[in-house]
C-alpha cells in the first residue's frame, strides 16, 4: 500500500469574508464555521478564536487537537467512518495543513481535560503551542447527557477539519512524503535479511468517556487486529476520550504518530515494518487477558522479530502494557514499550501501577507529576472555573493573581506516550 503526503504550511491563520489558503495564509469565514459546528443539535452555540505561538493566549478546558487534511487522490476520504463513508483508506493522496490545527474546547463533564499555553513556560511542555490554532469552544444544549456532549464536540471538529481541509484540494503542495508497504509474501522476499518488525498501538478504551474510534467503532468493542500503518494518516483513528490531558492521543498525533514515521524512516534500510497492529485498553481482567493474548497470537502469526508498543493513559492501563508486553516477549519477539510516569512529585515513587522483569526496554515520556507554575496569560480562550478540579490540580491550583499551580499533567501532551513530544527521563 502507497500513500502519498503532500504538506501545505500554514504560516497564519485570519477570520475572513470568505475560507481560502492564499500565500500560506488560512482565511476562515466564520459564519461559514459556525454552521458547520451548529449542525448537531446538541451544539447550542459556538465561539471561535485564534491563537499563535508566542501569544499570551491560555487555552482550556482542551478536548482534542486536529490536523485538516483532504483526500486528493485513492480509496475513501479522510475519517472514514466518522465524516467519510466507511471505506479503506491508506493510499492514494492526501494533502494535509502543516503548521496548524482545529482545537476544540468546552465545558469539562469530569475531570480530565488539559490546558495549552501559547507562551512560557508551559508552552515548552505541549507540541501543540508551536501551531497557529482555531479553537471552536462549544455550549451543549441543557440537560444533555455528559457522552452525546463529549462526542458532539470531538465530532464537530472532525467537521470542521475536513471543511479547511478541502480548501487545499486543488493547491500545490510545499513538499511530497511517501509512504509503503508491502504483503506479508512481498515484504519478506524484498527485505529477506532485515529483521520484521511492528508497531503495537494500544488504544484508550476504558468505558465510558473513554472512547477511541477506529473507522468510526469504539475501540472498546474490538479485538486486536491489523491495520497498514498509512490508514491512520487518513483519519482511520480518531480520539474521543477524556482522560488525562499529558498522556491521551489527541487525533493530531494519530494523524501523524511518531512511531509509524520513525519505523518509516527506517523501512528499507535497517528493518522491514510490517504493519501496525491495534489493541485496546479494558477494565476486567478477562477482557485485558483476552486482548493481550489475541496481541501476542498476531506477532507470532506474522513471524515478527520485535514490535514497538505505545500506552495511553495510566494506572489501570499499566496492567494492559505489561500483559502485553510479557505474553509478547514469551513468544520469542523483542519488545520495547513506551510509556509516562507517575513518579510522585518528588519522582521517587513507583513509576508504573505494574512491572514485570521482560520490561526491559522502556522509552518513558517523562513524570506527569512534576509541578509547574503556569504565569497569567493576557486572554483565556475557554474558561478557568474547573482548574482546581482537573487530573493534576487541586483546591488551590488558580491563585488569586492569575497564576496556576499543576502537575504537568494538566498540559495537552506533556507526557505523550508516542514520544510527541520532548520531554523523557532517565
């Protein structure tokens, strides 16, 4: 499978009579914006906004973080399943929008949503302060139940993505990326002396709130299955979850997953990358074992010689690394994880909720509970009234002079467990 990326920078974003890319510049019409987000009932109004790196600009509560993009050329069209009819995506053409993003923000229904500082110092712990943002901030109709509100949102932005993505449609991208892979057969007799490896992407599903989409069904009622890795660069994954802001996997990391590229980079020269393979994050123990046996039978399957797996989220997801882990390595592949901690705030407590001798190569995103004082911004795009409660606040978080106290785990993408970002540990 061929998948061909062509980048468009965008280096502006302005409110204009008309939505158009001129010069590298986005021009938004709001109007036309704001019909699109309205067109789910269960959005009673919506505001936008801009925000660019270097601004004094606070942006919270975060529900996700969105890439535009459009399928120029191939099967489908991007989020299949979600906004485009259900079909496989992964070749063909797509151009996507460098340099910005749709965020989406709104009222909080529990307590883990995230804040993105465009400037100081907590615009060094998220990737997404270096974007020029549109940020829609939704109001849910009164007495909605706290799913329909958290979908409505996350699928209005998918909306709106795909509107300023179709703008690029007929132009000429800045630069071109391509993408392949090949059969099980074909990889092998191509690459016969480069040791077969996969991507294991564990995907946050633990109930309610917790949704991941993977061509528009909820991760939670899937098993482990394969999926070529060019798929989640159209949208095939999309995020609608609401758990902790550092280490969830907004849908602008699915759409550009540093393990997929990095295992890219090198495919052809010091490894064969077979493919990506999903596996999702449950509550009862059944459910863990069944999907982390299913996740081991598929590498044995495949014949791999080793596979990446990325978490997402803490805790009760810890169980699922390790499982997987443990039952991979059992069948003879080498196996590196990649994870956060939650070290306390002095980093001397145990890092995860579960530990197993095979873990012996971890990739750690940095500790989530370091604490960082957020200085008062100029503008708020969102509102601040929920901060003392959000994962990695409390009581006295917002101090009376503007500033906020928090563990990083409040930041959108401190800690993310696809290494989307900077920041590590030793």
């Amino acid at each position: 499978m061929k998948l061909e990326v062509g980048h468009i920078f965008i280096k502006d974003i302005q409110f204009g009579a008309e939505s158009k890319i001129e010069d590298g510049v986005l021009y938004v019409s709001e109007e036309a914006v704001k019909a699109i987000v309205l067109e789910d009932e269960k959005i009673k109004s919506v505001k936008l906004d801009i925000a660019k790196p270097g601004e004094s600009v606070r942006i919270t509560p975060v529900k996700d973080v969105i890439e535009p993009r459009v399928k120029v050329e191939g099967r489908g069209g991007i989020f299949p399943g979600v906004i485009a009819k259900v079909d496989t995506v992964g070749s063909g053409k797509t151009y996507a929008l460098k340099g910005m993003a749709v965020v989406t923000a709104g009222k909080i229904v529990g307590f883990q949503e995230g804040i993105i500082d465009m400037s100081g110092p907590g615009a060094d712990y998220t990737p997404f302060s270096k974007l020029n943002n549109l940020v829609v901030v939704c109001e849910p109709i009164d007495d909605i139940k706290q799913h329909d509100y958290e979908q409505a949102v996350r699928f209005a932005g998918f909306r709106v993505a795909v509107y300023l993505g179709e703008l690029a449609r007929e132009l000429t991208p800045d630069e071109t990326k391509v993408y392949e892979t090949y059969g099980i057969m074909e990889g092998k007799e191509k690459f016969p002396n480069l040791p077969r490896v996969a991507y294991v992407q564990m995907l946050q599903s633990q109930g309610l709130l917790h949704d991941t989409y993977v061509y528009g069904v909820d991760a939670k009622k899937t098993l482990s299955t394969i999926m070529n890795p060019t798929e989640v660069m159209d949208g095939a994954i999309v995020s609608g979850n609401c758990v902790s802001a550092c280490d969830k996997n907004p849908t602008y990391v699915h759409e550009n997953n540093p393990v997929v590229h990095d295992l890219f980079e090198e495919h052809g020269k010091t490894i064969n990358f077979v493919c990506q393979i999903l596996t999702n994050e449950n509550v009862y123990l059944a459910d863990k074992m069944r999907s982390s046996d299913w996740t081991a039978k598929l590498c044995r399957l495949l014949d791999l010689d080793a596979v990446i797996v990325s978490q997402e989220g803490f805790g009760n997801p810890d169980t699922d690394l390790i499982m997987n882990c443990k039952k991979i390595e059992a069948e003879g592949v080498k196996t590196v994880i990649i994870t956060d901690e939650y070290a306390g705030r002095d980093g001397k407590s145990q890092s995860l909720a579960d530990a197993d001798p095979a873990a012996d190569a971890v990739v750690t995103g940095g500790n989530a509970n370091q604490v960082i004082i957020l200085p008062k911004m100029d503008k708020v795009i969102g509102m601040l009234d929920y901060v003392n409660t959000i994962a990695g606040g409390n009581e006295h978080s917002l101090r009376e002079d503007g500033t906020i106290e928090v563990e990083i785990q409040a930041i959108t993408g401190a800690t993310n467990e696809t290494g989307f970002n900077c920041l590590s540990a030793r």
